[in-house]
C-alpha cells in the first residue's frame, strides 16, 4: 500500500494557514472573485485530503473535516456561502472516493499533487512568494 509523506500534512496545514491569513485581510474588489474562487478550490482539496489521507493510513481522523470548519470560520461567509463550500467539500470528497478507493501509487502521487497546489493557492491568496518557501 502507497503512503504519503507525513511532512505534506505539515505543508498543507501552513498552505491553509496562509490562506486563511489572506481571509483576514480587507479583499481589494479587484481580488473578491480570485479570493471567492480560491475559497472553493481549498474547499475541494480539503474534501479530497479527508478521504486520500484516510485510505493511505494517515490516521488522522477528521483533521482535514476540522481544517474546513477552519475555513469556514475564518471565511466569515452568510450561510447560502457557508453551504456552497461544504458542498464543494463534500462533492470532492465523494468524487475522489469513488476514483480512489483505495491506496494506490496515483492516489498517493494526486494527494501529493493537491497539496501543492494548495500550497501555490494559499500562498497567492495571500500574497506571498511560494519560491521563498522551504519545506
């Protein structure tokens, strides 16, 4: 069975971290459709992480369900909002366990390839430079 590198845990979490920071700051109107699209796409590779971790025996329980309830929160959204997101959470989830049921070397190799991109998309939304970023 195909594991992940413990470490991409890490680099996610500092990926969200990140990206949440960028919530707290005023959006420009220019950045409220690229901040509203890269709440989404967080949003979806949470859902995937919850169910590709799992199955890679990461065991960690509803750590990537608790980081979207920190989205969520940090996200400050109205409801109709709140549930977009969870649906795209959800539907990530779902879609990627019906692709991946179980561990494998490409579901590794994807798990791999959503953290990064949610570091580069974390990063961007908040406005820092990924290439200074050692991990």
């Amino acid at each position: 069975m195909a594991r992940f590198l413990f470490g991409f845990e890490t680099a996610l979490a500092r990926a969200l971290i990140a990206g949440v920071l960028a919530l707290a700051l005023p959006a420009l109107p220019a950045r409220a459709d690229e901040m509203d699209n890269g709440l989404t796409r967080l949003a979806e590779i949470l859902g995937a992480a919850h169910h590709l971790r799992d199955i890679c025996g990461a065991n960690e329980g509803a750590l990537w369900r608790n980081k979207m309830i920190d989205l969520l929160n940090a996200a400050n959204a109205d409801a109709g909002r709140r549930q977009q997101l969870i649906e795209h959470f959800n539907n990530a989830y779902y879609r990627y366990r019906s692709q991946y049921p179980s561990c494998t070397g490409p579901a590794a190799a994807e798990a791999n390839s959503l953290f990064d991109e949610a570091h580069r998309l974390a990063a961007r939304l908040a406005g820092t430079d990924v290439s200074a970023s050692a991990f």
